[in-house]
C-alpha cells in the first residue's frame, strides 16, 4: 500500500480532485546504463506535455535482450535511482524490476491503471522514435494505444516522416515529440568502458561512479 501511494504522487504537481486528470509520464527503458539521451528525453515531455510526472520503470528482462546481456536488474535500479533522484517531478518504480521474467510494455500499463481512480490518468509512454517504429514487434500494440498515449521522441539517426508508415490506428496515439539530439546509447557507453575509455558527460556523475566501484561492463566481451 506505502508504495502505491509513494508512486502515485503527492508532488507539486500532483492535482488532488478525480475531475482532473493527471498527465503521467511512463519512461521504460533496460537503463543498461541510464544515460542523458533518457533524461533529456523526459524533462523534455515533462515540461512539453504538462505532465503530472515522469515515472521511470526499468525493466526486468527484456523481451528482445536475453540474460547473459543485460546487467542485474538490482545495478539497472539502483544507477536510474542515482540518475533520477535530484529531480523533483521524477520519480522511480520497481514494478517490472519485481516481476519474474520477461517485461511487456501492456502488462506494465494494465497494472499501473489500478494504482489510481478509474478515469482520472492519461499515461504518456515516452519513449525514442527508433522504438515506436518497431512497434510492431511488441505484444499488443493495439491494447497499447488503448491505454495510453505514445511520446515519441526524436534519436539521432531516425526520420520522424516514418512515423507515417504506421498503421492509422497506433500513427493516432503516437506524439512526436522533437527534442535536441544527443547520440548517446548505453551500449556505446559499455563499449566505452570495456575499451577504458572516458563516459564522462554521458552519463550523470553518481551513474558513472557506480559503474567503476561495481566494475560493470569490464569483463564482458563484444561490448
Ligand atoms: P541499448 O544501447 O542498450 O540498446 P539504449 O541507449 O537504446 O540502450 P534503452 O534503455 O534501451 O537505452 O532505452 C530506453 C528508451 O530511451 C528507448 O525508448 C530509447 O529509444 C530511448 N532512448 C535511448 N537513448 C536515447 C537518446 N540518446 N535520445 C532519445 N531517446 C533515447
């Protein structure tokens, strides 16, 4: 109970009567690590689409990464909470982290709409515009759309125009939303730090302190 209230608000932003609706922000990502392309990409439709908040929900394991690939879901956690604890209107949940095996984006969207009063949330699932485009792939695309709307955000490399391509039915849920292009992924920066390379600038400082005392990303190989 403490939790669902812990994740359902309370913020200077939160409103207190079900005639409002509260605008919620979804930002799924693995976070293998999280890095300024996801925090840039939620302050931006944060502020953009008036939202409520911005509720961070790393997954446990991906549908399309497989265990051996992705770091334990405890580090994942632990360096979003790193990443995202200094910003008030950011908060952080452990849903999937919590949830044995793979994690689908509709599971995750159908749990979340019991933690508030029926009708009084709209959930933005921000999300970068090269993941909207292999929409497709994910499970339920369609009962996706039906719970909530799809912020798009612009990646360096990926032509927004394609979002025409989609079906009527998802292109009418989709937002896109342009925001300044940062060419950073987190597996650039496992490679980075597999090589001894720098990652500083590319990630939050405690991020990038996290990974060092843990030694992530350092005896793997292909990164
Ligand atoms: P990987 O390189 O391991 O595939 P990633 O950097 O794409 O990871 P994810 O955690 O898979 O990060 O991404 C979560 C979400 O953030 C996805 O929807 C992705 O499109 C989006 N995203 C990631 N990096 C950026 C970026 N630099 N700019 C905009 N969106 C991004």
């Amino acid at each position: 109970k403490s939790s669902r209230r812990e994740q359902s608000g309370g913020g200077k932003h939160s409103l207190s009567t079900a005639s409002h609706l509260r605008r919620i922000g979804v930002m799924g990502g693995t976070f293998d690590p999280i890095h300024y392309g996801h925090l840039l990409a939620a302050e931006e439709a944060y502020f953009s689409l008036g939202l409520s908040e911005v509720l961070f929900v790393p997954t446990g394991l991906p549908p399309h990464k497989n265990r051996q690939q992705v770091s334990l879901a405890e580090d994942r956690y632990t360096m979003t909470l790193l990443a995202t604890v200094d910003n008030p209107h950011f908060k952080i949940s452990r849903l999937e982290i919590d949830r044995e095996g793979t994690s689908h984006t509709v599971d995750t969207l159908r749990e979340m709409r019991h933690w508030y009063p029926a009708g009084s949330v709209t959930f933005y699932f921000i999300t970068g515009l090269d993941a909207v485009l292999d929409i497709h792939n994910w499970k339920e695309p369609e009962e996706i759309v039906s719970l909530c709307k799809i912020v798009a955000v612009s990646r360096p490399g990926y032509n927004p125009h394609r979002l025409e391509d989609l079906p009527p039915s998802i292109r009418r849920a989709v937002i896109p939303l342009e925001i300044p292009h940062l060419a950073i992924s987190s597996t650039e920066i496992r490679r980075r730090v597999g090589q001894g390379r720098s990652i500083r600038y590319l990630t939050p400082w405690p991020v990038e302190h996290y990974i060092y005392k843990k030694a992530l990303y350092h005896r793997r190989n292909g990164w």
